[in-house]
C-alpha cells in the first residue's frame, strides 16, 4: 500500500500581474508541472527535506491564471512563474483561506502592495523614457545601403581569399615542393587585388562604418602590402623563394575565418564555430606568418648586402 506523498518546501511571491513560486528541492529531474482548471499540478524527482524521493502537490489558485507556467530549473531549488490572467493584487495565494503547510511566503521577493505598484510604476517610467531616447536618435537613411556594402565587401575578399588558397592547395598535392618556386607568378595578381582592396577597411574604421580600431588595421594592410608590392615587386630575385608560398599560404588561411565572420554579422548571425575559429586560430597564424614576413624582410636587407659588395650577378656569355 502506498504511502502518503512528500511534498516539498514553496515559498510564493507576488506582482500584479505575475505570481513566483520557489520550490526547496535541489537535482531535480524530470519535473512534471501542469496547470488544469486553474490547479497547479507539480511531481519531480529531487533531494528535499525527506531525502532523494519523489516530491508533489497541488495548489488551487485564489484567481484564475494562465496555463502556461514557465519554469527554470536550478542546482539548489526549482522556480515557477506563473501569470495572472487579470493584473490585480491578490489577498493570498490559495482558493482555501487556511495556507498549506507546505507553503510560506518568500521574503526575499516579498513586497507590500504599495511597494510593487512603485516597481510596476518605475519599471513602465524606464520603459517610456527608454522609448523617448530611442525616438530622440536620428535614423540612419543609409543605414541598408551601408549593410549592403558592408555585406559585398566582406564577400568580395572572402572569394578572393578562397580562391588563393584552394589553388595553393591543389598545386601544393599535384606539384609538391615544385610549387614553391612559382607561387608568386601564379598567385600575385590575385593576392594584388585583395590587398589592394583591403585599403577600404582603413576607410571604413575612419568614417565610422565599423567599430574597428584603426591602428592595428593601419599597420596589419599597409605591413602585408610592404611586403607585396615593396619587397616582392621590386626584387624579381625574391619572387621564386619558398617563403613567398608560406606567406601567401597563412595571409589566405587568417581570411578564410574573418570575412565570413564579419559577414555574417552584419546580418544579426553568429555561428559559434565559426566565432570560435575567429578569435581562436590566429594564435598559431599570426605567427607563423609574421616569422615567414620577418624572414622574408631579413634576406631582403642580406641581398642587398651583397649586391653591395659583391656586385650584380653577372650572366654568362654563351
């Protein structure tokens, strides 16, 4: 024969419109809670006064409600939203004058009738005003437009940047080492187009159309672009080094994660891998890539040494 139910600590708090139940049980699990003919019906398996059982009861409301509690479950206790149907203050919460045993009222969020009306009364001022400065903002009437480029843009160097490193990629399988030596001459004309366009994002940062700082922007486009056009364009004897590969190869990988990211933001979207390559996998890209720039630049300035002092070298008369 089946004893009697347990049935666990609720403590109860009101506002007008809104009814809290705070239910002393901690692990909770596979809470069912359901309100029919304005009962609340509540059974869950947790740890409460009685030890690790299951707990359940019954509440008739003083008013009807709606029946569709919210509920959010916790480490320590289970809390019950339930709200009015009607925005008025209650005498109590039950249908029956004389309070359960199991219910007491929470003083933790317990306040006198007077003392929510000022709440409900501040919290619908805050809105207002809220709704006074939002209506005091200009609207942006290119605010669509500015998206819209933004959108392009981020695109634009996303294929650009895709279309280096797929075609480094399949090179590198089909021609191995080979493929080192004429990266520049098969690559460049691209990797000129997406840097050079890379120059709008010292634009967009200056007229305000993004919030990113300047400074790391200025010295991360016109640092790559000193190595393209400066050292790489003006030194035909550096375009057929391996590092040339490396370089390109880390510029194109960094790329891939940021434009489809700041693409997609401009749209409301995050999609947390893709958040987490982001602001993840730079850490090893950065650098490896300023190692292979910083290479690069180094024997650049011992070439130059030498031609110096050794003279051009000389072709060989046939």
């Amino acid at each position: 024969m089946a004893g009697p139910s347990l049935r666990p600590h609720v403590h109860w708090a009101q506002r007008h419109r809104e009814l809290y139940l705070r239910v002393e049980l901690s692990d909770v699990q596979h809470p069912d809670i359901t309100i029919t003919d304005n009962v609340l019906h509540f059974k869950a398996q947790g740890h409460g006064a009685k030890g690790d059982n299951i707990y359940e009861f019954q509440i008739e409301f003083l008013e009807p409600v709606e029946p569709k509690p919210i509920c959010r479950v916790t480490q320590r206790q289970l809390n019950i939203t339930v709200q009015k149907k009607e925005s008025n203050w209650w005498e109590r919460l039950t249908k029956q004058e004389k309070r359960p045993l199991f219910l007491a009222p929470d003083f933790d969020r317990w306040l006198d009738e007077s003392d929510a009306e000022m709440e409900l009364k501040e919290k619908e001022e805050e809105k207002i005003n809220k709704m006074k400065i939002e209506s005091r903002v200009p609207k942006d009437p290119f605010k669509h437009l500015k998206k819209g480029y933004l959108i392009m843009y981020n695109l634009v160097q996303f294929l650009g940047f895709s279309w280096i490193f797929v075609n480094m990629t399949v090179r590198l399988f089909i021609l191995g080492k080979d493929s080192f030596y004429d990266t520049f001459h098969t690559i460049a004309d691209m990797m000129y187009f997406c840097q050079t366009l890379a120059l709008m994002e010292i634009m967009n940062s200056l007229i305000g159309l993004v919030r990113s700082p300047l400074i790391p922007a200025v010295v991360q486009i016109f640092g790559r672009n000193f190595v393209l056009f400066v050292i790489l364009g003006s030194l035909e004897e550096m375009q057929s080094k391996p590092v040339v590969f490396f370089i390109f190869y880390f510029w194109s990988i960094i790329e891939l994660f940021r434009y489809p990211y700041y693409m997609l933001s401009c749209i409301g979207i995050e999609w947390k891998p893709l958040t987490w390559l982001r602001y993840t996998a730079w850490i090893p890209l950065y650098p490896l890539g300023g190692l292979a720039e910083g290479v690069f630049v180094n024997f650049r300035h011992l070439y130059k040494q030498r031609k110096q002092h050794l003279g051009p070298k000389k072709r060989k008369m046939k």
